[in-house]
C-alpha cells in the first residue's frame, strides 16, 4: 500500500466515524424531545388529577 490509498482510507473512516456521530446526536436529540414532551404530559395530567380535590377543598 502506498501512501496515496493509506490517506484515501483514512479519510474514508474518518467520514464515517463523522457520519456515525451525526446519527447518534440525532437519535439523541430525538429522544430528549420525546422525553420533554413525556414530562410535559405528566405535569398537565398531574395538573388534572388535583383540581377535583382543589374543588372539594374549596366546598369546605
């Protein structure tokens, strides 16, 4: 192997190893996102869950 293909090599596993973690940061990013939303969901229902005994607290 000449020096020519150890570079042309080189640069091919450095664009994927680039490629790999640009994929990676993606799913991340997907899954973060997911996960604000989960939490989001939860407070509203936990929001949700209360105000019948914020209301009977109130009748009192």
């Amino acid at each position: 192997m000449d020096i020519g293909s150890i570079i042309i090599w080189a640069t091919f596993v450095l664009f994927a190893v680039y490629v790999v973690s640009i994929y990676n940061h993606l799913v991340r990013l997907k899954h973060n996102f997911s996960k604000a939303w989960s939490n989001i969901d939860l407070l509203l229902k936990q929001r949700h869950d209360e105000i019948p005994k914020l209301v009977e607290t109130c009748k009192q």
